[in-house]
C-alpha cells in the first residue's frame, strides 16, 4: 500500500502553493485534493506535479507499506 510520508499540503504551502493558490490556477482539481487529504492514491502525473511544486523527488514525498494481505500475495 503507498502511503504518504509528509503531510503534502504543509509542504506546498511552504513552498507558496496555498489552497487558495491552487485552486485559482487550477494546479490540481478538487477530487486529487480531496484523494490526497483522505490518504487515497494519486496519477503519476499529479505525483509530477506535486514533485515539482514541493521541489521533491517521490520518494520523499510516498513510500511502500505492505498489507498483510500484500505480503501473503506477492511475497
């Protein structure tokens, strides 16, 4: 299961990227804000995006941690 290490919108906001911010210039759309508040995957191309306005690689920003049910499956 991918999870987020940070809180992203701590990060962009940091970074000059406010809701507010992101909203008007339409950076991401309401549902990807919403998926990433409630911990649900992301695009690789809003992972990009989110990259490049944190200045971040995804490593930094998700990480991999397996289900017990995923460990069963594929391990």
């Amino acid at each position: 299961m991918v999870k987020y290490k940070v809180d992203v919108f701590a990060i962009m906001k940091e970074r000059g990227f406010n809701q507010t911010r992101i909203q008007r210039e339409n950076l991401l759309p309401k549902q990807t804000i919403a998926n990433i508040k409630a911990g649900k995957s992301i695009t690789l191309e809003t992972l990009n995006k989110i990259c490049l306005m944190c200045r971040l690689q995804p490593g930094d920003i998700i990480e991999v941690i397996p289900t017990d049910e995923e460990k069963i499956k594929y391990y």
